[in-house]
C-alpha cells in the first residue's frame, strides 16, 4: 500500500498533533493494561522521571518522544499477548 505525503501528515497530525491528548491516552492504556510508569521508561530508555513530567503534563513530549511511548506500549502489550490499537489513534482505551 503506497501512502502520500499528505496522508501521512494527516496520520501524524491526527495522531500526535496535540500532545496533550496524546498522554492523556497513554495514561489511560498504561491504567487499563497495569503498565507502570517505570515499566513505560525501562521500555522507551527515557528516565522514570521525564516519563513522569511528560505523562503528568508538566513539559509536552516531542514528537520523537510520543512515536518513541507510542511503540514502548506496543512492544510491551505485544509481549503481554494483547493485541491493541496504539494510545492516542482516536480508538479508546
């Protein structure tokens, strides 16, 4: 499947385009799944600490950062066997 330019923007927008509502999904799945915010860091490489700044809104994540907790969640989800859209694509958690 070839995607477009301007269909990827679109994704990267939709998806990371307010960072704000981004952590806020990313809270909800790491509650829904009994992820810690430690298990996050270990996974992401990040210190528990920004992990925490971000997650609790006190500094906005890059995006770099969100595509970097966006495939941690997955990876660990993955290893648990729970196949699951990834936090903030609109679909809930």
């Amino acid at each position: 499947m070839e995607i477009t330019v301007t269909r990827l923007i679109e994704i990267l927008d939709e998806r990371y385009g307010d960072p704000e509502r981004f952590t806020r999904s990313v809270r909800e799945w790491l509650r829904a799944h009994r992820i810690s915010q430690a298990d996050l860091a270990r996974a992401t490489g990040y210190t528990p600490p920004m992990v925490s700044r971000w997650l609790n809104l006190r500094t906005v994540p890059s995006l770099r950062a969100m595509l970097v907790m966006d495939e941690a969640i997955d990876v660990i989800l993955r290893e648990r066997g729970v196949p699951a859209p990834r936090p903030g694509d609109g679909k809930g958690g």
